[in-house]
C-alpha cells in the first residue's frame, strides 16, 4: 500500500495531543472513524511512523508519542483493575518476563483509584509500607483465623480501557438528559447533554460513548452514539448486550471479499496432495440444532487387535489463507459467542456453515489424526494428513442414545458399515472413559440446563440437557484426538498454544477440605486428585453431591490458553491442546496451520512470546463470549421472571456469603439472592472456609448445596438483580426439626442479625449486597 501522509498526520496529531492516553492501533482507527475494514491501513501507517522514530510502541503494543518508551517508572507495576461498588478495587498485576511482580492482587482505596473503571489495564505504584487489612473467614496458612495482610497501592495512570462505551437506560429530567448503565456499572447516572440528540426517547436502550469517566472528585459524562431501541422490545435485549461486551458484528467488507474468493475456488474433488478417504465409512454425531459439523469419526480394527480411530476434523486452515484479511478478523474474534437465540461466528457463514463444514454425503477436506490404540485404550502411535472425506450419515446424539438402547430396530435403518461402526465407537469410548477415570480424570456431573427461546427471543420455558453415553463418545475422541497431537508437538520441542489447566491453590485445597469434612464426609486432605475423585464418586445420587461439586468447582482454576508446559489438572494430561474445532476456535486453527508446516517439512513458526500473547487474547475472548451468554440469558431469564413475582421454585445454593446466600433455580437457571435479612429472626455466623451461614438456633443452618423452596419476591432488569424469599429449607437426611432458640458458642467468622454487624459498634450495613459482589466469577 503507498503512504498516506494525510493518515500518518492524523495519527501523529491525536498521539501528541496533551490527553491522548496509550492505545493500540485498532483503537486509534476508531478514534480516527475509520471502518473496521481499513483498519489495516492504520496499523501499517502506524508501524511506518514508528520506523522513522516519530512513534513508540509501548507495553502489549500500545502506540506512544516517540521517547516515551524509556520515561516508565521501574518501579510501577501494570495489571488489569477490578472495581468494586463501594469505589475501592482490586488490581491483578500482569506477568511479563523478567520482572519480578506481587504475587496477590494489590488493593485500591477508593480516593486512589483515578477514574479507573472495572476491566481497564493500569499502572500502579505500591504503598510504602501500606498494606490492606482483609478478613479471612477460615484458616490462613498458618493454621490462624483472623485478618491478613493485603499489599495496597495507588492508580498512576489508566494505560488501556476495557471499553469506552456502556449500554444503559436513557431519561430525562430538566430537560437534562441521562443514562442509568446497565448491570450497576456505575452507582450514578451518566449526564450524556442534549435530550433531543439522536431522537432518543425515555425509556430507550442507548450505546454512551463516555468523555469522561466518573470517578471520586467528579461526575460521569457521556453522549449517545446509537439507539438500540425501546427496553422490552423484541431483540433490543440482545443488541444490548452485543453493544455491553463490543462483540463483533457484520464482518467487514475485505473478510467477506477473501471467503467469497475461497468459495469461487473450491470444487468438490480430490487435489493433489491430500490423501483419498472418501471411500471410508466415516459419520458425524451433533446436536440436533448443529448447523456446522466440524468434526468426524472413523473406526477400524487392525489386524492386530488394535484400534485405528479416524478423528477427522474440518481443514479450516485450508479455506482462510495466514495473513488475510479474513485471518485478521478470525484472530481478533478468536471464538464463535452462543448467545441464546443467535450465534456470533468466527467465520463467515460461507465458510462455517458450508465449505469447511462436514456435511453428509460431500466431499469436504479435513486435517485427520489416525490414533492407534491397544486393546487397553493405550495409544500407540498418532499419524496426521490432510485428507478429502465423504461423511456417510449425520447422527443427532438423541439417535445414538436410540441405537444404544435398542440396537436391532436400528439394524435396518442403517447401512451395515455404518450400522457396525456406531457399535465400534461405543466399545472403544468406553475403553478410554475407564482408563481415563481410572487414571486421575476429575468429572463433575452438575445438571445443565437450557432455556427456550420463542422467535420473538423471550423465553417459552427450560429444559435439562442430560450427558448420555452418545455425548460420551465424541467427548472421549475429541479428547484422545487433542492429548495425541499436543504429544506430536511436544515431541517435537514446539512452542504451541496449549490448553492449560493449573492445579488448584493450596489454601483452596484447604478450604475444600475443611467444607467436605463438615458435610460429615470422611476424608483425608483434598490436595491428592485421587482424594477429591474418591469423595466426588462417593456422593454421587447422595444429598450432598450439589454441595461437593460445587464447593469442588470454586476450588478450580480457570483453564487458559499458553504455550506454557503446565498440563491441565481436570484431565490428568501432561500433553494437552486444542485441535478439533477450529470453525468456531482460533487456537486450534494455530494447530492446524503447525500441522500443515510439519507435514510440508519445515518447522513451524513457534515463537514463545508471540504464542503468549496470542494465548492471553484468545482467553479473554472466551471469557467475553462466556460473560456475554451468562448476561442475556440472566437478562432473559429477569424478563420473565419479572411477571412472576411470587411464584415458588426449588432452587440450590450456590454461593455464601456473610451478607446472603445465592441460589439458583433447579427447573429454570435463575440466580438469585436472599439476603441475610430475610433467613429469620437469627444472628449468623459467617464461615468463608465452610460456605455457610450458621445461625443461633438448632438447625438454622444454610451452605452450599442446600436445597431450598424459595418463591420471586423482586426483580430489577436493569441492574440484573434478582431477590429471592426463603419459603423453607428442606431437611438433610436425618437432621431433626429446627428448635427453639438456645444459645450457640461464638466461632471465628463474621456475626449477622439482619442488616447489622455484631460487635462494639454494631455498625448499621445495607440491607443489599454491595452491587459488585452480586456477580460472582
């Protein structure tokens, strides 16, 4: 592309500018109003101005006016800030090579943290000797209950935001127009000036683009850049949260232009190259509403009594070239986001749904692991290629689950190879379910729930999705076919994007344990894997299996993408990444393009740095997709609810905490509060370690896992909140009827009657929980 000298002094005029604040380029595009598809043309007009030294690059590739590189303080540590709704917050300092940062979240007082707002990238100064004084409602590590120390420190200056727009509810009053940010964000509303602007009316859903955020000296101020429409309306629900979370929309012009080309050059026939299976019996097993089918199964028994499994997966790489507008735009969504009544992809349709998808019946190209096993389920030997297949049918899991419990009404349906091999995958699954429990694998079976969506978007009702043996069998390919090719790379000293599992935390083990052991359940310590599969397995169908799987949840990390060599603790896997759905996953694409290297003979691109950052997007993508369905389902979920109020429900608790117990509904996925003012007349003793609320009187005991009759007493949508009136608790097996009140010894965790904290004080506290301790991660 020539040089644009207008571009390039655009770009030089908003870096130096006085308020200009470190961005990446694609933020400087946006700012410049470029669209989305010329993007490009900032970026390279960027890295130009950078060359000539008339630019810098700062940390994460954060665009600074030249020389300011070498002016950052040694001394300041960069992470990403957590607000809390009182102001105070939290930051989480990022890991960067060389340098030595605190291993605990550093606390922020309220006055000291700018105008810093949840999610922003920051830098921080640590106080001289200050420390934050926390509460710790079980054991600390040195076998003490009591208070610990927090390291405290101070917001310098706001490096990245996390967004600039919120999505809210718009007002007016005065002829002063307003907007009241959805989900709490902000506990004041946000002054956006001319009411008459955008022809927006009260009531509105808006897109506030903020010109300055709120913070302790100071009001919020904003304008009203798109209205999404009127709150209630059919679909503004999920524009509003696609606005909330900057979740891509309609693919840009160039991606689409790249896709078009791919389509216009396939044709359905064998290329030199790729390896003939069309002649394999091979089928796809999905859900009944799949729309891609991005991975196929194929089984054969050897001679030698040995299993060949075929794990055939859509060669997505084959259709978006590296480097392409069309790869741009798929790394920078890095997954497909589920919302409840659409779908988000990652790829243009032309490609998801239809070239790179497996459908039955057509020549479609695939990246094929051939995994060879013993009779025992041990793998011997992984083989990859690239291939053309012809999947010879398309099973829903509801037919498979129909075939298993009845075989013979299914033999005349099904062509004998087929017919054959649902039989083979069946008995191989099972081989490798056994071993894979028996060698450590850690499996919760909580009930998962789905909620119906009618085409209005509302929601019609629930259902329980049950994990059956059809599930079962893709599940334990799909993990065979991800653990046999990160070993191929491995072996081969590759620096690859892994899916990595840490081990839990000691002191979570540790609380883990204390909780189990108050549940009545022999156990030794829960830092051995073998021990928490033991105590898992033992509750199974028993009382007290929601409570344990729970408890066991929260004592997990969140699995990430890095190339670091830390296995993934859930599976027991040393070798560990994903490979086999690169529709809808960026990373696994990264496997693929690693493979087609490899079996061109050259060594892939592996740099160590690169596949970090790379790693950390595409987690915090997930972890955007995952906020962002958690959202509209919850806010679906409120709508409905919202004409019910009263009704009664069974619900589990969920989570405990000294001001209220979480519960969600069994039938419908609703979370909700009930706050400690409502569980009785009763003072509660708060326990962190055993997540529970004890109170006074015999009986009056509420932890994790109970189940409860609770009945729709408030609903709020627009701070998504939900309340909850405690009908009755129902009794564990064999625990008497609640008595009359009696005295109880007071223990280490915090004391509750209503809204008051018990002690010298008795410090009047709110009657609702601090807004952002509502959403729990």
């Amino acid at each position: 592309m020539a040089e644009n000298p207008e571009l390039q002094q655009a770009i030089l005029d908003l870096v130096n500018a006085p308020n200009y604040q470190p961005v990446k380029p694609r933020v400087i595009a946006k700012k410049l109003n470029y669209p989305p598809e010329q993007k490009q043309d900032v970026r390279r007009a960027v890295k130009r101005l950078a060359k000539r030294g008339l630019l810098s690059y700062g940390t994460k590739h954060l665009v600074r006016p030249a020389g300011q590189e070498k002016k950052r303080d040694k001394g300041l540590i960069v992470g990403v800030f957590r607000r809390a709704a009182a102001g105070f917050g939290f930051v989480r300092p990022k890991l960067a090579a060389g340098v030595k940062q605190p291993t605990e979240d550093i606390f922020i007082p309220a006055r000291k943290t700018l105008d810093a707002h949840d999610g922003d990238t920051v830098e921080v100064r640590l106080s001289r000797g200050g420390h934050h004084r926390r509460r710790e409602g079980g054991r600390r590590d040195d076998g003490r209950g009591g208070e610990a120390l927090r390291q405290a420190g101070e917001i310098v200056s706001v490096l990245e935001r996390e967004t600039n727009r919120f999505v809210g509810t718009y007002s007016s009053t005065g002829g002063v127009g307003r907007v009241v940010v959805d989900g709490g964000v902000f506990n004041e509303p946000i002054y956006v000036g001319d009411p008459g602007a955008k022809n927006v009316q009260d009531g509105d859903k808006v897109v506030v683009e903020m010109v300055r955020f709120p913070a302790h000296a100071h009001d919020g101020e904003g304008v009203v850049v798109e209205v999404l429409g009127a709150k209630g309306e059919p679909g503004v629900d999920t524009l509003s949260i696609i606005r909330e979370f900057n979740l891509p929309d309609a693919f840009p012009a160039a991606a689409l232009d790249v896709a078009r080309q791919q389509a216009q050059a396939f044709d359905e026939s064998v290329p030199e190259g790729r390896r003939d299976l069309t002649g394999m019996t091979i089928i796809t097993i999905d859900p009944i509403d799949a729309r891609d089918f991005d991975d196929a199964i194929s089984l054969e028994r050897l001679d030698n009594g040995h299993w060949r499994l075929g794990v055939h997966i859509a060669d997505v790489s084959h259709f978006v070239p590296a480097g392409s507008a069309l790869d741009d735009e798929a790394r920078d969504r890095a997954t497909s986001v589920y919302l409840p009544d659409r779908v988000i992809p990652m790829l243009p349709e032309i490609i998801s749904n239809n070239l790179a998808s497996l459908q039955p019946n057509r020549l479609r190209f695939a990246k094929t692991a051939f995994i060879e096993f013993t009779p025992e389920g041990i793998r011997v030997d992984t083989e990859t290629c690239n291939a053309a297949i012809q999947s010879k049918r398309r099973f829903t899991y509801e037919e498979v689950d129909e075939y298993l419990a009845d075989r013979d009404a299914w033999r005349e349906k099904l062509t004998p190879e087929v017919f054959e091999l649902v039989g083979r995958m069946h008995e191989l699954a099972m081989v490798l379910r056994r071993r894979r429990l028996d060698g450590g694998a850690i499996e919760l079976t909580l009930p998962e729930t789905k909620i119906d969506i009618d085409k209005d978007g509302r929601v019609a009702g629930a259902h329980l999705v049950e994990h059956t043996e059809s599930h079962q069998i893709i599940e334990e390919f799909m993990l065979a076919a991800n653990e046999a090719v990160a070993s191929l790379l491995n072996d081969r000293e590759l620096n690859f994007l892994r899916r990595v599992h840490a081990p839990p935390k000691p002191e979570k083990l540790d609380m883990l344990t204390d909780f189990v052991k108050e549940l009545g359940i022999d156990c030794e310590h829960l830092r051995s894997r073998f021990e928490i599969k033991r105590v898992v397995e033992a509750v199974q169908g028993e009382p007290q299996e929601h409570a344990v799987h729970y408890a066991v949840l929260r004592a997990m990390q969140k699995a990430v993408y890095s190339p670091e060599v830390e296995g993934h603790y859930a599976l027991n896997s040393d070798q560990y990444c994903h490979f086999t759905s690169p529709i809808r996953r960026y990373p696994d694409l990264t496997i693929h393009r690693m493979l087609d290297a490899i079996m061109a003979g050259r060594r892939p691109a592996d740099d160590f740095d690169q596949q970090m950052l790379l790693g950390d997007h595409c987690s915090r993508r997930e972890q955007r997709a995952e906020r962002a369905e958690r959202e509209l389902v919850k806010v679906k979920l409120l709508t409905y609810l919202s004409t019910r109020i009263g009704e009664e429900m069974d619900a589990v608790i969920t989570g405990v905490e000294e001001y209220g117990l979480f519960v969600q509904g069994i039938d419908l996925p609703a979370e909700g509060l009930i706050h400690v003012t409502a569980l009785g007349d009763d003072y509660f003793d708060y326990e962190k370690s055993t997540h529970s609320l004890s109170g006074r009187r015999e009986g009056n005991q509420f932890r994790l896992g109970d189940l409860l009759r609770v009945a729709i007493a408030r609903v709020d949508i627009d701070r998504r909140q939900l309340d909850f009136r405690l009908v009755k608790k129902m009794p564990r097996p064999g625990q008497a009827p609640p008595r009359k009140a009696r005295s109880k010894p007071a223990t280490r965790g915090r004391k509750t009657r209503g809204g008051e904290q018990e002690g010298s004080s008795r410090r009047k506290k709110s009657t609702r929980p601090p807004k952002g301790k509502r959403k729990r991660s």
